[in-house]
C-alpha cells in the first residue's frame, strides 16, 4: 500500500506507562571479562539498573504484528520477508503493514520505542545444568550461573506513532488498517503480555503494559498536548 506522508509531521501519539515482568526477566550482553560482575553472563544495564532495550520490544512488536497481519488471512495484507534479500513484496512505494509501521530499508518507521529503564526492582541469580542435547540429560560438571530480574520489577515505558491517530482513527485504508494493528498490539500487551529476552521457552520474560496513557499531539503545534486518554479507553 502506497504511505508516502512522511514528508511533513501532522500527528504525534505518545503512549507512556509501566512495563511490569510476570515472570523473571533476562536480556543479557553477552559475556563479561569484569570481575566486578557476579556472573559470566550479566544482565544489560544503564546506571546500575536492567533496562529493557527498545531494540528489542520493537522487534518484539514487529514479530506479533506480523502474526496478525497473517492471521487474518487476506491476500490483500501481505506480509514481506525481511530475511528474503530478493524479496519484493514491499517496492515501488507499496509497502506491507509491518513496514509501514516499523520501518523498511527505504522507509522510515513510525515508530519509535526507549528504552525502558527499570524504576523498581531485584536481581537474583539462579545456577543452571548444561544440557546435552543429543542424549537430553545433564552434562556432569557443566554448571553456570545466570542472574535475572525477579518478577513484579517496573520498568518506564515510552512509544512514539507519527502521522497515525490512534485514539481518534484514520479514514484512508491503509492508515485505518495500521491503525487496528497497533491496538491489536497494545491490546495484546496489556491483557495477555509477550515474552521478551532470553529463555522464553521456559517461561521467562513475560512482560504487561499498565497505567499506560495515551497523548495526542497535532499540527501545527506539536509540543502541546492536545488529548490526553488512558489507554483502557482508546482499546475499547
């Protein structure tokens, strides 16, 4: 679908709020050669306190929208493979509904996610056995160490959309379909929760969306709020 209103900024929606961890939380940097770290494979953080990397809820967000977009079963909403370098579903000005809310190589996103800096938390570490995954038992000897954010830590959460109204909607096609994309999103976020970080497949990482709010920002002035909602009542 052709989306070529990025030229100027008619509309900003900010969402803010808090993420909260249901389950213990882990998004490492890797290994560590300080000796100040009580594991080998710490937590990233930003002045001493986890964060939770915008990168990663995008790509998060970007995953579960896909999901949707194909779910619905339309051929109409295709959804382009971004792994696929010889891919042209989104060319020529027309771009699948993913692309045009996250972005694509030649298409900017329209939107934009912090960081999200943990305001109350506790790290614990829990020490783990190696598994051989040929045989499905333990390996004898092969211990490590992991820390993690314990549940019920709250982390700041900030969104950006440009140029799409979520709260009062959009008539083009295009725009009223990213529309219902992105409340299918937070919708998502704030009922059911996705899995962010490492060891998702045991259960780590489930994260909510509460006391979110949802800012309406207009043209030609864009540092006054001009509508300000909670965001219960923009997903009815």
């Amino acid at each position: 679908m052709s989306c070529a209103d990025l030229d100027k900024i008619t509309k900003i929606v900010k969402i803010e709020g808090v993420l909260i961890n249901e389950t213990p939380l882990r998004i490492g940097y890797g290994k560590s050669q300080s000796f100040t770290e009580p594991t080998d494979n710490p937590i990233i953080k930003r002045d001493g306190k986890p964060i939770i990397p915008g990168s990663s809820l995008k790509g998060a967000f970007r995953s579960l929208v896909e999901s949707y977009i194909k779910s619905l079963g339309n051929e109409k909403y295709i959804v382009c493979d971004l792994a696929d370098k010889d891919c042209e579903s989104c060319s020529n000005d027309r771009y699948c509904i993913p692309c045009i809310l996250f972005g694509f190589k030649d298409l900017a996103s329209r939107v934009y996610i912090l960081d999200s800096i943990a305001q109350k938390y506790t790290i614990s570490q829990r020490t783990m056995v190696a598994i051989n995954r040929v045989f499905g038992g333990q390996m004898p000897g092969h211990l490590y160490t992991l820390d993690f954010v314990e549940p019920n830590a709250e982390f700041s959460f900030t969104m950006y959309i440009y140029n799409l109204d979520i709260i009062n909607g959009e008539k083009e096609e295009w725009k009223e379909k990213s529309v219902e994309a992105l409340k299918f999103l937070l919708k998502y976020l704030t009922k059911e929760g996705i899995f962010i970080g490492a060891r998702k497949s045991v259960g780590f990482g489930l994260i909510k969306l509460v006391k979110a709010n949802v800012t309406l920002y207009e043209a030609p002035d864009l540092t006054t709020p001009k509508l300000t909602k909670r965001l219960e009542e923009v997903l009815q």
